[in-house]
C-alpha cells in the first residue's frame, strides 16, 4: 500500500496539532521560505546527478514545502491545500487556450506566446514595464536577467541577434578595465553575456553551473597532479601551477 496525497495532509495537519512535533508547531511562512528554494534546488540535482528514486525522493520535499504553507495558511483561514489545487488547475486551462479554447497552436513557439498572451490578460498588465516589473526579484540574477530580456525582445528592445549582443559586450570588456564603479559595469557585462547566450539559445544559469562543475574538476585533477609531483598547489611554483591548470583546461 502506498501513501497518498490526503495521507501527507493528515500528517501536516497532524504535526501542527498540539499533540504534534516541537519544530513544526512554531514555524511561520518566513520561517520556512528558504526551505523552498533550497528543496526546489536539490530536486534540480538529484534530476541530473541522482537516481529516479533521488528525483521522487526529492520532488516529495519540494511537494511537503507546498502543504506546509497550504497548512499554515489554512490555520489562519487564508487558503487550504484544495484552493492551491484549484488554482494552478484553473491556470492551466485558461492559459492553455490552444488545448481548451479556440486559440490555436501548431508549435512550441505559438503555445508560449498563447501563454505569454493569456498570462498578461488575467494578471491585468497592460504595459510592458508592468511585464518587466513582475518578473520576481527572488530568482537567480542570470535567470531573471534573462527573463527580463526575454520580455524587453517582445517590444523590441535590445539586440536583435547574438552577434549585436556580441559586439556590445566587447565594448562593456573594455569600459570595465578603465569604469571608476566595478561591480555596476561588471553588472553591465553580466547582463550582455547573458543577453548574447540567450539570443544563441544557452542558458546562462546552465551555462554557468555546468562551468563551475567543470572547475571543481579541473582543480581536482591539478591537485592530484600536484600529489604525484610530491607537493601541493600551494608547493608549486607559478609556472608549474598554470602548466599542470592549462592540462586540464
């Protein structure tokens, strides 16, 4: 016999109660908000480093993080754990117009764009600053860097191909060596490089994570290089250093 979904809200519910669990009893929305990013983050790992049970295992407390807001919210008579069904149910239906309406849809493209349309409708934005504005300042800075973008291109605003993309930021390359505020004009060149991998279509969250994947492995095996050689990172001169990074850039 396998749990359910009603199984998990008696038990929420449960470990709310008086009878129920020391920790769980005094937590709060805040208290707790962290825990969602972090789950969402580990269900993401175990998706491309873990097994499939990893994945369920890890979708299981990313889905916990969903009943124990919806039971907080429903001891203080907000919302319960059906509105929050009822809700994304509802979502789905009035943006998939192309599915339940009368729109239509022959590809990827077309469905997005029926969702960009539709999701613009219900949330009554009629500007596309108001569109820019709710892109929440919560996600990843290249991940809303490039939402952000993403949403400008539609009203045509930024570079119109890679290539422009490109040639704007080796002009921001070179305003950073000589910018009096670094962290703005690096903010600057980020930003472009996200805008120019977007336009090549590459993720720049992706991008960037598969790279610091990478460096954790390259710094491992120059270490163990360095081992061989009877002596550590910090043991080898600066030329010895680079040579032995540059043999597994």
């Amino acid at each position: 016999m396998k749990y359910t979904i009603e199984d998990l809200l008696e038990i929420m519910k449960k470990l709310r109660s008086p009878e129920g669990c020391p920790w769980d009893k005094v937590q709060t929305h805040q208290s707790i908000k962290k825990s969602m990013i972090e789950e969402c983050y580990e269900a993401i790992d175990a998706l491309d480093n873990g097994t499939d049970k990893d994945f369920a295992n890890e979708l299981g407390d990313v889905l916990l993080q969903v009943v124990f807001h919806s039971q907080l919210a429903s001891e203080r008579g907000a919302f319960d754990f059906g509105d929050v069904v009822d809700e994304i149910c509802t979502k789905l239906i009035t943006r998939h117009t192309h599915v339940f309406g009368n729109d239509k849809a022959d590809g990827e493209k077309e469905a997005l764009e029926n969702w960009e349309k539709n999701k613009k409708k219900e949330k009554g934005l009629k500007t596309y600053t108001e569109m820019l504005e709710d892109v929440p300042g919560y996600l990843p800075a290249l991940m809303r860097s490039s939402k952000l973008q993403k949403k400008a291109q539609s009203a045509n605003v930024g570079a119109a191909n890679s290539k422009e993309a490109y040639e704007y930021m080796s002009e921001l390359v070179k305003e950073y060596e000589t910018a009096s505020d670094k962290e703005q004009a690096l903010g600057e060149l980020l930003f472009a490089a996200v805008n120019m991998g977007r336009l090549d279509g590459v993720d720049a969250e992706t991008a960037l994570s598969d790279a610091s994947n990478r460096f954790v492995k390259r710094f491992c095996n120059a270490e163990e290089r360095a081992a061989e050689k009877g002596s550590d990172i910090l043991g080898l001169g600066e030329e010895e250093r680079l040579k032995i990074w540059r043999n597994f850039k």
